[in-house]
C-alpha cells in the first residue's frame, strides 16, 4: 500500500518563535496590524510504502520522534493519505 504522510512541525506554545516575532514586526512595518501572532514552523512530505496502514503509521511517528522534530521545542502532527 502507497501512502502520502503530511507532517507539521510547529514550536512548543511555550517556547519563544523568533521567526514568527520577525514575521509580525513585517506585518506591522507594511500596516497589517489585524494579525495578533505568528508562528513558523515546518511541513514535511511523506511518501512511503508499506503493508498495512499501522505500518505506515508506526513508521512515520518513529521518523517525527526521532528526527524530523526535535521534541524538548517542537511538537508534530500528521496525516496519512492512501494513495
């Protein structure tokens, strides 16, 4: 079975996002101050090929946990799509 993984990797709420403090000193340099806050993160494309659809589950949470996110300051979620 093909599947398709969509992942997020966004900073842990409590964790400062200069990015995102950067993105909204912008915003409010170009007069757009209806934003209130801004967060950065990162999306990732899967795509893999397993047996079953717990297969392709296990595999992408090992891949999130133990690369893609560094877990003490991000968090992930993520979708798999049968393709």
């Amino acid at each position: 079975m093909k599947f398709i993984a969509e992942i997020d990797i966004m900073p842990i709420k409590e964790i400062l996002d200069p990015q995102g403090k950067a993105v909204m000193l912008g915003l409010h340099n170009l007069e757009i101050d209806q934003v209130n806050d801004v967060r950065i993160g990162k999306h990732v494309t899967l795509s893999l090929e397993t047996e079953t659809q717990e297969q392709a589950d296990e595999i992408v949470k090992t891949a999130c946990q133990k690369l893609l996110a560094n877990l003490i300051m991000e968090e992930f979620t993520y979708t798999l799509k049968l393709v």
